[in-house]
C-alpha cells in the first residue's frame, strides 16, 4: 500500500512514464505527472488519474533536458518518496552522420536529468525516512545495437548511476534500480517503424516481426502495466533489500 507517498515521474504524459504513474496510483500514491508540455491534455490525466484512483495528481510543466528544470521539478512537487526517472528520447544514424545536437540532448534527456533529480529527491527521502529511485533504462542499457550510440551510451551511464546512487544509499531505507524494458508499443517505438519500413522495404508488421521483435524471444511486446508493475513491486517492503541492480522486462531479449 502505497498510500500517503508521493511519486514523481518524470516524462509521463504519455508512454511507460504514464503507465507507471497509473499503478502506482491504483496502489495508492500520490503523484507528479511531468513533460515539457503544458497542454490542457497534460492536466488532464493528472485529474483523471486523481479522480479514478481517489489520490491526489497534479501535472508539473519542466524540461529535462535543462539541469536547473529537473531540480525545479522536484523542489515544486515539494515531496518526493518515489522517484521514477522515465524521460527519454531515441535518434537512429550511424556515428559519422549522428548531428552532435541529438547526443547532446539524448545525453541531457536520457542521463544526465535523473542526475539531476536524483540530487534533488535523496534528502527528501533521507528526511522522510523512506525512499525509492527507480531509473528506466533499456535491454539497451546492457546490449547495444548499431546507430543507436547516444541511446546506448545513456542507457549504459543510468544502469551505472543506479548502482552508485544504491551505494550511497545503502545505510538508508532508500534503494535504486533500474528497469530495463524490451520493445514496448508506445510512440517512442511507433515512430520508429515508418523510417525502418523504407529502410528495408518491409510492411509495418514485417517491421515488427522481423526487425523488432526478432531480439525478443517472446515475440511479444512487453506492456506499459508490466512496468507499473514491476515498479510498483520495487516499491514494496518485499523489495526493500533490492538495491544496485537491473530488473530486465524483455521477454528474453538479454538471455540471448
Ligand atoms: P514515449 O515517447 O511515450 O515517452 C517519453 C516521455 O518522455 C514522454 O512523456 C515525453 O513527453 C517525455 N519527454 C521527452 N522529452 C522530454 C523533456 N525534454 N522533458 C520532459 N519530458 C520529456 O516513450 P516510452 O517508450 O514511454 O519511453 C519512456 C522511457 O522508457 C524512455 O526512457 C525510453 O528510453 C524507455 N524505454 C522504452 C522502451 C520501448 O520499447 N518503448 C524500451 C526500453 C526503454
């Protein structure tokens, strides 16, 4: 029961950030919706979320890319027993033609924001007694592909952060891990299948199967309620001496 916590997503109006911050609410968290939007439809879900799940759920417009948003985020959210680092974005080229604009800000996005609010939160939770960091990596963040560099490379550097992050809050009743997804159907993973299309000539579910699916032994997509799950249960007294450590959701992708 997670009632009386409060959880701050960051990237969740859509996606695995928004499919976490739902089952962490129906498990009774209060919680800190983010993008770097401020649409109507942002406030939106926090007021669906706060009226299906009888909790409280607000929206809190900062951009992840900027060092001093990502602390803003977390010093405005005032209370942070959960902290969920979800923002992402993806750029696909091969090294010599990937734009330095798109590594920076894929490091920036990916990386160096829950760095940011990492620093932020763990006083709060040291003072609150209680606390959970939940990093979301990849299958990337342990396997690499091609012309997936500035990705890979973050994914790698959040897998490592999680574990410094679990050392320095070894003494404390905080842990930090890292969930690293497989394919999971959102628009992160639907923009990239038109470019793959044309890439290989292939139809959209040739794409799927062929491209995407074929690193999944499953041959199915993870979900985004399998990843609220799991951080739900990280979240839980039964994961309280799981610390330092990745939880892969990839329907064997990394047993390969
Ligand atoms: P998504 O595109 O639906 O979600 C990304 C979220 O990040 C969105 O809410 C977006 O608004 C937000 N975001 C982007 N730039 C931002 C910024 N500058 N400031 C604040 N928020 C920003 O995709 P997703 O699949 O839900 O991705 C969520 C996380 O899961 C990412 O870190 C991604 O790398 C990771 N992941 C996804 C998959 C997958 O297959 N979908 C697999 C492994 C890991």
């Amino acid at each position: 029961d997670l009632s009386g916590k409060t959880a701050v997503i960051t990237g969740s109006n859509s996606g695995i950030g928004l499919g976490i911050a739902w089952e962490l609410a129906r498990a009774g968290a209060d919680i800190v919706l983010n993008s770097f939007t401020d649409d109507e439809a942002d406030h939106a879900l926090a007021q669906e979320i706060a009226q299906t799940c009888n909790v409280t759920a607000r929206y809190i417009k900062a951009d992840m890319s900027k060092g001093a948003d990502c602390r803003r985020l977390i010093a405005e959210a005032g209370v942070c027993d959960i902290l969920v680092n979800n923002a992402g974005i993806q750029h696909v080229a091969p090294i010599p033609e990937f734009p330095a604009d798109k590594w920076d800000a894929i490091i920036a996005i990916n990386l160096s924001s829950a760095f940011h609010t990492t620093a932020e939160a763990l006083p709060m939770m040291r003072k609150a007694g209680w606390g959970r960091v939940i990093n979301i990596a990849s299958a990337h963040g342990l396997t690499a592909s091609p012309y997936k560099s500035a990705y890979i490379a973050a994914k790698h550097g959040i897998v490592g952060l999680s574990k410094t992050t679990a050392l320095e809050t070894a003494k404390d009743p905080i842990t930090c891990n890292a969930i690293c997804p497989g394919y999971v159907l959102t628009p992160i993973v639907e923009k990239q299948i038109p470019d793959t299309m044309k890439e290989y000539d292939m139809s959209r579910e040739e794409v799927i199967e062929q491209v995407m699916l074929t690193r999944q032994p499953s041959r199915e997509f993870a979900t985004v309620e399998q990843m609220g799950g799991t951080a739900t249960f990280l979240c839980s007294d039964a994961a309280a001496q799981i610390t330092g450590t990745t939880i892969s959701v990839d329907g064997g992708w990394t047993a390969l």
